[in-house]
C-alpha cells in the first residue's frame, strides 16, 4: 500500500511537471511575470 501511495504521488508530480513546462513553453510570459510577482 505504502509503494502505491509512493508511485501515485509520484504520477502526480510528473503531471504537474510537465503541466509547469508546457505552461514555460506555450505562454513564457505569463511564466516571467509571475516570477516579477
């Protein structure tokens, strides 16, 4: 259970991951001004 818990999370930040880099890839400018904030 403890290893499901793990890989589940795990999948969750992968996903978030690659939400982060498409968001870099697709819209930068939003990515440099919520770094200006």
């Amino acid at each position: 259970m403890m290893k499901s818990r793990v890989n589940y999370k795990n999948i969750e930040c992968i996903s978030v991951s690659i939400r982060c880099i498409q968001q870099r890839i697709f819209q930068p400018r939003i990515s440099l001004g919520k770094h200006r904030t």
